[in-house]
C-alpha cells in the first residue's frame, strides 16, 4: 500500500514537473468557440514536442492532431504515458482547442500496447507507479472533453486498441497486415475490467465475450463489421476523413456534447475516484515469467 502512494507521489511529481495541473477532480466545460485573446496577431498554428509524441494544434479550427512517434513500435512505456497525459493535459487546458486526432507517425503500427519490457525485472515501487500511468492515461482520454478521433493508421493490439476505443470516433486504415484488439488473453492474462468495459460499450456484449476470451485480433474489416471501427479508409485519405469527422462533431455546441459525453462515460469516475489494486511484483512476474 505504501509503494502505491508512493508511486502515486511519483507520477503526480512527473506531471508537476511539466507545469500541468494534477489530478483534475471534475471535468471541465469549455467554450463553443475556439477563441484568440484579444488583441494579438491570430497564430495558426502551435506545436509542442517531446521524445515520444509530437502536437500541433491549428487554432483556426480549433484541431489538435497527437503524433506518436516512438519507435519501434509506440508500445506504451511509463515515459510515454507521462508524455501522453501531459500533452493531453496541455490540450485541454489550451482554450483555443476542442478537438484532438490521434494517430501514429511510425508506419505500419498505431500502437503496440502497453511496454512488455515495465512489467518484468522491475522494482515493486516502478510496477505501482507503472500501473498508475496505465489507468492515468486512460482516465484523462476515456474522460475527457475534447472530441477525440482516433486516426489508426496500423496494427493496434492490446492497449493500443484501448487508446482508440477511449476515443469518440475511430477510423482505421484498409490494409490486409493491420489488426486490433484486445488479445491479452492470447498472452496468458486478462484483461483489466475497464479495458473490458470500453471494449463492451464498442461492441456489445456477445462479440466482446468472444472476442476477449479467445484474445482476438482482428483484420480491419472484420473490427469494422463488429463496430470495433466506425469507419475504414484508405491510406492516402485518413487524414482527410478525420477532418471531416471532426467538423461534424464540433459543429454542435461543445456543451451539450460535452455533458452528454460525460453521461454516457460516468462509470469511469469509478475508476477515477477509486484506483483498484495494483498488481503486485509477484503478479507481474508470475504473468510475464521473469
Ligand atoms: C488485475 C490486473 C492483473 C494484471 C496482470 C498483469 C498484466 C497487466 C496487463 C494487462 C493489459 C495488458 C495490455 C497490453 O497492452 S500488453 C502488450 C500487448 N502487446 C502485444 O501483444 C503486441 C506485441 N507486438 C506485436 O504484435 C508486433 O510487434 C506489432 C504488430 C505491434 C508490430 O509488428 P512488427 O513486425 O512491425 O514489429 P516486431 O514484432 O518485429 O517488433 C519490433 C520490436 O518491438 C518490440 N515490441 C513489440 N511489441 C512490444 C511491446 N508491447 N512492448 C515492448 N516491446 C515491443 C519487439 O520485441 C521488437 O523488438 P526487437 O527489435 O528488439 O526484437
């Protein structure tokens, strides 16, 4: 218990670090439109960068797009879920942002999940402090006001398919090498219930329950038949078709969306005001076998 705050100390000092604000209790409204302090020049656009994500937010539209860019496969290291949660932090607290496109800038893979390399060898204290960026992260995306379109331009299992389901709208990609899923199963452990109850929502029920027992990766028409994708496109017109989606979502006054987002997505303060139990060394290293 005492590693568990102490990692929880930890994290909130990374966030600290960056100048953003931690933890956020209550979801925020934000404005209909994207606005410029009066007075200065409109600047259209604005990028931040770091090792692992690069952001550029047009503020003309009010659209941010979150490149990950970690190769070789932009699996979800502790690292890069604090880069994660601060970029999204940076977002919404940036009034002229209301939408954010989430893709990939390595070819071929959204992302690979979470990093197998966090979970074996490591000291009780990193696997808490670990565990507690995991449910971060997906608490600040599953929860958060901003539209959110996931652009998923490659493979995308495990906890990269929970990255695009913890987003309002996922395109994918039509190519015959890329899949999604949730395929822990597949690896000899279960999936966390809240990777289980986005996955629900998506789904429903009956494909869901096949699909996470046998750990089911999916080819790209076969997610979208099930509604684990929206929509499939090719290639050249992904970043197009994100654009259009996001115009149509943010056509309607952000609080209306935004209350009935928060709605739809309560359960997830459960998570949020209460972090389960982390798994312990010995879970992990029974799971991984290391
Ligand atoms: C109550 C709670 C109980 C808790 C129990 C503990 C466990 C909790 C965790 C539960 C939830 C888990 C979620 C996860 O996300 S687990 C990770 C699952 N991910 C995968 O299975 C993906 C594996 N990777 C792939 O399928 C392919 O790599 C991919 C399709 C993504 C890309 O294929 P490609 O051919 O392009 O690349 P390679 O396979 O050659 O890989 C290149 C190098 O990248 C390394 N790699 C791949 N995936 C990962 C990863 N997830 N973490 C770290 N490293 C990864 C791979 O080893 C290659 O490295 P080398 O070049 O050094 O060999």
């Amino acid at each position: 218990m005492a590693a568990v705050a102490a990692a929880a100390g930890t994290f909130a000092r990374r966030m600290a670090r960056s100048g953003v604000l931690f933890p956020r209790s209550s979801p925020q409204v934000w404005p209909q439109a994207a606005r410029q302090p009066p007075g200065l020049l409109p600047a259209q656009r604005r990028a931040f960068s770091n090792n692992k994500i690069l952001v550029e937010l047009d503020t003309s539209s009010g659209v941010a797009t979150m490149k990950f860019k970690s190769p070789p496969v932009n699996s979800l290291s502790l690292d890069f879920l604090t880069e994660f949660c601060i970029s999204l932090e940076k977002l919404e607290n940036d009034r002229a942002c209301r939408g954010l496109i989430i893709t990939s800038a390595i070819p071929r893979v959204f992302s690979s999940g979470l990093d197998i390399t966090e979970m074996c060898g490591k000291s009780t204290e990193h696997y808490a402090e670990f565990w507690r960026a995991v449910q971060e992260m997906w608490i600040r995306l599953y929860g958060s006001n901003l539209v959110t379109v996931a652009a998923i331009n490659g493979s995308s299992p495990a906890g990269g398919c929970l990255i695009a389901l913890s987003c309002d709208y996922r395109i994918m990609v039509e190519n015959p090498k890329y899949v999604i899923g949730l395929n822990e199963a597949q690896l000899g452990i279960v999936a966390p219930f809240w990777f289980k109850d986005t996955f629900v929502n998506a789904v429903g029920h009956r494909a869901a329950e096949r699909s996470l027992q046998l750990g089911l990766l999916h080819s790209v028409p076969e997610a979208h038949r099930m509604g684990l994708v929206d929509e499939v496109v090719p290639e050249e017109k992904l970043q197009e078709k994100a654009v259009a989606v996001m115009a149509q979502w943010l056509a309607l006054p952000d609080h209306a969306r935004q209350l009935t987002k928060s709605m739809m997505r309560k359960t997830f303060r459960t998570l949020s005001s209460s972090h389960p139990k982390t798994p312990s060394r010995s879970h992990f290293q029974r799971t991984w076998r290391c």
